[in-house]
C-alpha cells in the first residue's frame, strides 16, 4: 500500500533539494529522519517534513505497518518562479530568479 505527501512552491531550488533527496532515496523511513535530523542543509529541515506528513497519510490505513516502510520514490519538479531585480551600477538593473519547487515523496511497505 503507497501513501504519498506532496508539498509544493517551496522555497527552495530544486537543484539543492535533490542533493538531499538523492541521499535518502530508497532509505527505511527511520534510518531516512535519523538522517535529515543531522544533516545541516536546509533542504533536509524541509524534506523531512514532507517524509512526516506522508508517514502521517499512510497511518491512517489500518493495513499499513508504518515500521516496515520505506522511500520507495522521492523527486522534486521546480514550481513558480519569483522574478526579482536587484539594482547595478549606473542605473542599470539585472533580474533574479528566485526558484521554488514541488516535493513528491511516495512510501510504500517492503
């Protein structure tokens, strides 16, 4: 049985989110929290809230074993695109691109 979370147009690029996603892949999901708790990259803070809410979807099927669960897919789709301008000299301006994302993490039993 797969239970999925979703979280989208996160504020974070998803290049820098998929270095962390590709180290959690295909993790049990205890060893995969352990694992973000301790990371210091901003993206861990955040997949690991999407690793909860799709623990917390999956609980709520009385079938599932939530111990025997694991990462079975996770990837991260870029969103919406903030367009900023940042001021230059001699009155010129260059914009900025500020990246969100959208995080799919899908578990499933082993």
């Amino acid at each position: 049985m797969e239970a999925r979370a979703i979280g989208r147009g996160i504020r974070i690029s998803p290049q820098k989110a998929r270095l962390v996603a590709d180290i959690v892949r295909g993790m049990n999901v205890d060893k995969a929290i352990n694992m973000l708790n301790f990371m210091p990259k901003k993206g861990a803070r955040i997949l690991r809230k999407v690793v909860d809410s799709a623990i917390a979807n999956a609980t709520q099927n009385d079938k599932v074993d939530v111990d025997t669960l694991y990462i079975k897919k996770i990837f991260i789709d870029g969103g919406p695109s903030l367009k900023r301008i940042m001021p230059r000299a001699q009155g010129r301006a260059t914009g900025i691109i500020k990246r969100t994302s959208h995080i799919t993490v899908i578990l499933d039993e082993q």
